[in-house]
C-alpha cells in the first residue's frame, strides 16, 4: 500500500524529495533543447538571472531524529479520515489524557480549546506519533497526506523564504523531476516514439499538478502571511524565529496536505496575516485540526466540531465555536443536576439501610436497599467551568531614576545601512510612560524596539540613558531559547540570580504559580511544555527582575485569556516605564497606554500623548492592506509575463516532443514531391518546343518546388531542436 505522509514538524524538517537538480521552477521549460545536456550544471547559474536564489534541497537538522521517529497509524477508519479510540496519554506518573475518542470526516474543521498546559498539543502530537500512546489508537485513513506544524520553529535552513517555502510542494516537484528526465530522454532518442509520448505524458501530468501556477502560489502564500517582495530572496537565517514560523506555515500550506494539524498558527502572525489565514483555511479543500485560543479563527474557518480538553478528558461538541460555549454549560448545567438527584437519592438509600438494617422486620427491604446502592453507577462530582482565581502577577517596585530615561536623537536605525528603516528620528521616553507602538506589519516596529533597547547599534545619531536606568526586553523568542534538558524552575532561578543572587527558590515558584505553573509544572523539563507554558517560564523570569523600563515585543503571543489578563493588569499597577509592541487589540485596551508611537510604512514615526483611538486601527488595516494590494498587483504582473513565457515554453516543449514523427512525415512527403518535380522535368523534355504546355508544366513545378523548399526548411529547424 502507498502512503503519503507529509508530516511538517517545522522549518527544518527532512524533505520527502531530494532531487538531484534542487529546487527547479516551472519556468526552467523555456530552455532551448540544445542546451538540455547541460540543465543539470546550468541550473546553479540561473541564480543570477532570476529574482530568486536557487539553493540546494540538502538539510541539516537538529529535529532529524524527531522526524524518524514519526510514524501515524495507517488502516481502517470506517469512512473517517481519521479516527482517535480511547486514546490516553500521560508524561511519567502524571495523566494528560484519559480516553479520549473522536472522528474527524473529510472538510471537517475541527477546533481544539482548553486551557494552558491541557494537553491540546499533545493530542497533535500523538495523532502523528511524535508522542507514545499509554492505550487506545489513533488511525489515519490510508493515502492520506498529513501536514503538521508545531509551535516553535527552528532556525538554520539556508535556503531562501521562497525555496524553503515551496520545498513542500512535492506533487509539483516530482512532475518537474518527470518532466526533466523525459526531456533528457528525447534528448539521448531522437526518434523515438516512445521517448515522445512519455514527455507529452509528463507535461500533461505538471499542468494537472498546478505546475504552470507554482509561483503564483508560492508568491500568494508569503504575500499573504507578510512577506515583502524583497523577502523572498533572503536565507532563512536572516529572519528571526517568529519570521521562521512564518516561513515553516507557508511551507505546509503549500504542501496542501489532506490533513492539516496546526498547533497555534496565528502566535506569530500579525492583524493582516491572521485575516489572510482565516480567508486561506476557509477556502482549504482538505481537513483541518487547528489548537487555538484565538475565537476570531475558530468562527472565521467555521468549525463544525470543537474538541475541549478539560480535566483530562476530550469533550467533543459538533457545533460550531459560539454555539459550543452554550452546549457546554448546558452540559454542566445537566451533569450537575443529575448529580444532585443522584446523591439525594444515595443519601435516602443509605439512611433507611442505617435506620432499619439491624431490624428483623426491616432487614430484607434493608437488604434490598443495599444492593441497589452497590449496583449504582455512581455519577462523578460535576466539573466546574471557572479555572480557579486568576493569576495574580505583581512587579517589582522599580529602582528609582531621572526623568529621561532614553533620548533618541537625529537616529538612523535599520539592519543595513544601505537601507534604514528609520532616518532623522527623535524621541524621548519618560518616567511613568506607559507606551503602545502600532503600525501595519513589516513597518519596523520591533526594530525601534531593539533599538531604544540598545540592543541594535545607530547608523547615525545618538541614544542617550539616564543614570540608574535598569532595562528589561522581552521578545518574541525568548520563549525558543529555552533549554529543553532543564527544568522549568532550574531555567528560570539560573537566569534570575545572575542579576539578582536574592531571589530564592520560593520566591521563583510563587512567580511561576501566579502565572499558572503550579505544583510539579515548575519541575517539568522545558521539553516536555506546551508552547503556552515555555512562554510563562520565560515570562517568570522577566518579571521577577527589578526594572524600571520594560521593553515588550508581542507579549500576548502563546499567552491565554487569564495568564493575558493577569499580564495587563499587572502592568497597568506597575509604576515604572512601559512600552509594548503589539497587534492584540485587547492587549492594548486592557494595557490602557499613555501615550501612542504610530510607525507608518515611510519610515515616520509619530509619538503622541493619547489614548488608543479607532482611527488607528483603522489605519492599521488600511495600511496592511494598500500593501497586500500592491504585493498582489506586482505578483500579478511577474505572473503574466511568466505565464506568456510558460505558454510560449509549451509551444516549443510540444513541438520539440513531437519532431520524430514531424520529421519521419516530412521524410516521406519529400520523396513524394521529389518524385513529381523528377517527372515535370521529364515531361518538359518530352515537350519539346511546345511553349503553351511547357509554360503549364514550368507552373506546377515552381509550385510543387516551394512547397519543397518549406518542408526542407522546417526539417532543418527540427533537426536543430534535436541537436
């Protein structure tokens, strides 16, 4: 049996094909045949003419051995395409899972919600085995592709965005690889029939695989989730891990699995890219497993089924998101007055066997009494719907300093001097400030960041601090850089007592408890956490260092609802300064900043003394917007003239594959006139001087000799194509 398996772990994943000439475009087919012998040592080359580099399709991997260790169940479904049974799972003496069952039918989408640390990705995870069943299955319907993204990515690929995004595309690639080597075999048989009728076979299979469209897609794809045009040429490395994520979920999109399981897919995406994805994933052909906590997505797709992991066990609830969340309390609303009867009527039984079960009269209804109470299927207490108080999260009182804290003045800031983000800007950030920075995506937000951090040296102009000014940043991969052999509370106590010795062991786990890691979550290795709970570790250990200026980039990425609130209220008590890159629109109501840095496409930066206002937004969304239209308008206009070239590399692929039978047909009509002309010129002599008939045969014969010389001429220009 043939099975497909297209399991995407991330950025770095083994690819299931390695083909021997990298990572071809479609476009390669405008290639003159007489250069085909050569293809292979010229593709290299074609990097300086096109836009995009070509890289090799090798790979090395620090998660090689986690995808070896991949291996989804194939077999029978009963019509599903996939189907979990009594599935349980747990990590050492702890039950993440206890029998859980559900069936996922092709179109469905299904969306998984519960709370941090749940057991949501570990129920991703052990769909496609990546995580050891403790009992049950879970099966796949056979010839099913299977994508998933985990997550966190993983940086070191060294392919540009666009190869690494389009190394997935398999179908394509394997009808490039078949169209490549029919080419190559019309080239070494010139007159074979069969050589012809395999490339002719071959083109047809790569339109039908969406071949003469792979860069328009590709293009659509890292458009859509927030690539520049000039993006594309970069190597991965270049990007940071949430950019990486990115390009790992243009990957798997590309890939077009028939199963898609995606594990938090919009941590990383901005206002714009997260609309594009919810457009995109409610056009998907193919099923779709998403773990969120995002309700926008959820409603967006339109789920027909939500998964909720509560209490270790699976709620299933085919419904949608909005209608869940009434079925669920109903559920509980039920269970609980089920319950309730049911304990009334064991505390009845149980007092009337305690009244009258030493009484001769009474002992047999006693009797009787008892067993029934024994043979009960007691119903178990009704699980609450709250999660517990809110995480409770207080900052240290920040150390005391003056007024200005950091002063930016006349600054050139970007990543190349060549082209800065930022020239000429001004700016002063004050004591008690509490900031939020906008803009539409790619603007540079996270560099000004960095760059009022002092993490990102000036091209030009000054940065000045004051005196005793203790800076904290947390950025988006903290979270990433976390070791994964140490433990929870190890990570963090080894990073707090580098600045602070102080900080003991308990004040650490009160830190990590406030944030939602209780009891023996603190104890666990960082490997074995959900990307939700790597995040609050690496939250534990920015807040529990005194600062007097935070510095956050996206801080609500792979947060919850309470561990969210927990973090805006705690910094809206907070007395330092703060200022907070974000697309979270209720991040920032709940932030309820002082004052708003608006950066805009240009370069220009606006910094005002106000609150949030709608019109901000609204230019946010406009902005994201005039770009995307303008990606798709340069997108559109690359692909015309591709699509002329495809079109006029078709005619020519058709042609040269059908030139042995052209030439063996010419062959034969050439002895044919030929032997007409011999016979004119016969009859011409015959003729004699009988000017009139000799004028008629001269007439046929200039007829007869033009349509020679164009058989002769078309014969040549295929033997070229041959040669």
């Amino acid at each position: 049996m043939k099975l497909s398996v297209l399991v995407l772990l991330s950025l770095q994943l083994s690819h299931a094909f390695n083909l021997p000439y990298g990572n071809l475009r479609s476009s390669i087919f405008d290639r003159r045949p007489d250069n085909l012998a050569r293809l292979g040592s010229r593709i290299s080359s074609r990097c300086s003419e096109s836009a995009r580099p070509c890289r090799p399709l090798s790979m090395q991997t620090t998660q090689e051995k986690a995808s070896k260790a991949i291996n989804p169940i194939f077999g029978d479904t009963g019509g599903a395409i996939l189907a979990v049974e009594k599935l349980s799972l747990s990590a050492g003496p702890r039950d993440i899972l206890l029998d859980a069952s559900f069936k996922a039918m092709q179109g469905d989408r299904i969306g998984v919600v519960g709370a941090n640390g749940a057991g949501k990705s570990t129920l991703l995870s052990a769909i496609v085995r990546t995580r050891a069943w403790d009992s049950g299955e879970a099966v796949i319907k056979p010839e099913t592709t299977v994508g998933y993204l985990i997550q966190t990515a993983v940086s070191g690929s060294k392919r540009s965005a666009w190869d690494e995004a389009s190394s997935g595309m398999n179908k394509i690639m394997a009808a490039e690889e078949r169209l490549l080597k029919a080419q190559e075999a019309v080239e070494r048989e010139a007159m074979s029939e069969r050589a012809a009728n395999e490339l002719a076979s071959a083109q047809a299979e790569f339109e039908a695989v969406g071949g003469s469209s792979k860069d328009q897609k590709v293009a659509r794809v890292l458009n859509g989730l927030g690539f520049q045009r000039e993006d594309h040429n970069k190597s991965c490395t270049e990007f940071s891990g949430g950019w990486q994520m990115r390009i790992a979920l243009a990957r798997l999109l590309l890939s077009e699995p028939d199963l898609l399981l995606l594990d938090e897919p919009t941590n990383h995406l901005d206002m714009s890219a997260k609309q594009w994805l919810v457009s995109y994933l409610k056009e998907y052909k193919g099923t779709i497993m998403v773990v969120t906590h995002e309700t926008s997505l959820l409603d967006g797709i339109a789920c027909n089924t939500i998964l909720e992991v509560r209490d270790k066990r699976l709620h299933v609830f085919k419904c949608s998101h909005s209608k869940f969340l009434l079925e669920r309390q109903a559920r509980v609303d039920a269970a609980a007055k089920a319950y309730e009867a049911q304990q009334r009527e064991i505390e009845k039984l149980q007092s009337y066997i305690d009244r009258f079960g030493a009484k001769a009269s009474k002992a047999s209804s006693a009797q009787s009494r008892k067993k029934q109470l024994e043979k009960m299927e007691v119903i178990d207490a009704p699980e609450s719907l709250q999660t517990g108080r809110r995480p409770k999260l207080v900052l240290p009182e920040p150390p005391k300093c003056r007024m200005e804290m950091v002063v930016m003045k006349d600054a050139e800031i970007g990543w190349s001097e060549e082209k800065p983000l930022y020239r000429d800007l001004s700016l002063s950030i004050t004591r008690g400030m509490r900031v939020v920075i906008l803009g539409p995506n790619g603007c540079g937000k996270s560099t000004l960041l960095w760059a009022l951090a002092g993490r990102l040296p000036l091209i030009k102009g000054s940065r000045t601090t004051t005196d005793g000014l203790s800076l904290g940043l947390f950025t988006q991969d903290l979270a990433q850089e976390l070791d994964p052999s140490s433990t929870a509370l190890d990570v963090v106590m080894e990073t707090v007592q580098e600045v602070d010795p102080s900080i003991n062991t308990e004040k650490a786990r009160a830190a990590m408890g406030a944030l939602g890691l209780t009891g023996e979550k603190s104890l666990q290795q960082i490997g074995t956490l959900s990307g939700g709970e790597k995040a609050r570790v690496a939250l534990s250990m920015f807040v529990l260092v005194p600062h007097n200026l935070l510095l956050l980039d996206e801080p609500s990425n792979h947060l919850d609802i309470p561990t969210i609130d927990a973090l805006t209220e705690a910094l809206r008590d907070y007395e330092g300064t703060v200022a907070v890159v974000t697309h979270n629109r209720a991040f920032c109501d709940r932030f309820n900043p002082t004052h708003v840095a608006f950066v805009r496409g240009d370069g220009q930066v606006s910094f005002e003394e106000r609150p949030v206002r709608e019109s901000d937004w609204e230019e946010v969304a406009r902005a994201e917007s005039a770009m995307a239209e303008g990606m798709a308008a340069e997108a559109a206009a690359a692909a015309a003239v591709d699509k002329e070239a495809k079109r006029a590399a078709y005619e020519a692929n058709k042609k040269r594959g059908n030139a042995p039978k052209r030439i063996e047909k010419i062959e034969k009509e050439v002895g044919k006139l030929e032997q007409k002309i011999a016979q004119i010129d016969a009859d011409m002599v015959a003729k004699g001087s009988n000017v009139e008939a000799l004028y008629e045969l001269q007439s046929k014969r200039d007829s007869l000799q033009g349509d020679l010389d164009k058989l002769y001429a078309e014969w040549e220009e295929l033997e070229t194509i041959l040669s």
